[in-house]
C-alpha cells in the first residue's frame, strides 16, 4: 500500500466534497478490485464488492477509449444498461461520478473514481483536470510500488 496514493484519496475526497472516493488496481484473475478508499462519514464502503467490472459499461470505455467518464447524473447514463443501474443503487444510490483511467504504457492500470450520492453535479472542467492529474499520479506512484 501507498501512503502518498492514501494521502491523495484523501485530498480529493476533502476537496471536491464528495462521499466517496476509490483507486481500483488491475491484479491478475480479478477485476479491478479496490485498493484505496475514502469515504464520508455514514458512507459504505467498496472494499468487498464482488461487481464483475468487465460486464459494467464504464470500465469498458475506459479499456477501449482511454481518458475519462464524467456522469453529471449517472441515473441517466446508460440508459438500458439495467446492470449499471443495479451496482449504483448497491453503490448508495450513486448520483454522480468521474471515472478516470490510470495508464502506464498504454495499458490500463487502475481506476480513480469519484462518487457523489446525494445528487447529479456539473462536474468542472477544473475537477476534470484533477482527476486526470491525480490518474496520472497514481499510476506513477503504483509503479514505483512494483
């Protein structure tokens, strides 16, 4: 474990407000299970959740398309995707998130995500730049773990 990616959940969590913040690692024969995590007071954790990524509509973007998912209300995305909508209420109602794909070499390494549970947000172009910053970082420092 990291402490400064420990320390870097931490500090989005603070700063953008949010309830729940995670980094999801690929390990061999799992799928992206979540290795750091901050959440808000009252908040469930994700540390356990079993949820199959590769049949989940976001991660595929990530490994396809590369960069970034920004759901200013994430109820509305992926309309007939009743599978995503099932793990976002088993998620606390997820309202709102930005998925960032952390990569090294191409490949994607991990997976920084931003919760918010109350309510859809507009997301900022300013909050946006972070993640991809803070992705960025995070895949140099699980580098420097290995």
């Amino acid at each position: 474990m990291s402490p400064a990616i420990e320390q870097l959940v931490e500090q989005l969590l603070t700063e953008f407000g949010v309830q729940r913040v995670t980094v999801r690692v690929a390990v061999p024969d799992a799928v992206f299970p979540v290795r750091y995590e901050s959440l808000a007071p009252g908040t469930g954790s994700l540390r356990d959740d079993t949820t199959d990524l590769t049949k989940q509509p976001v991660p595929r973007v990530l490994a396809e398309q590369g960069g970034q998912v920004v759901q200013d209300d994430s109820a509305a995305a992926f309309p007939d995707d009743a599978g995503f909508h099932e793990m976002r209420e088993r998620y606390g109602g997820m309202r709102a998130q930005i998925v960032t794909g952390c990569y090294r070499d191409g490949d994607l390494v991990a997976l920084l995500s931003i919760h918010d549970l109350r309510g859809p947000r507009t997301w900022s172009e300013a909050e946006r730049g972070t993640c991809r910053a803070a992705a960025t970082a995070i895949a140099r420092m699980l580098d420097d773990e290995t």
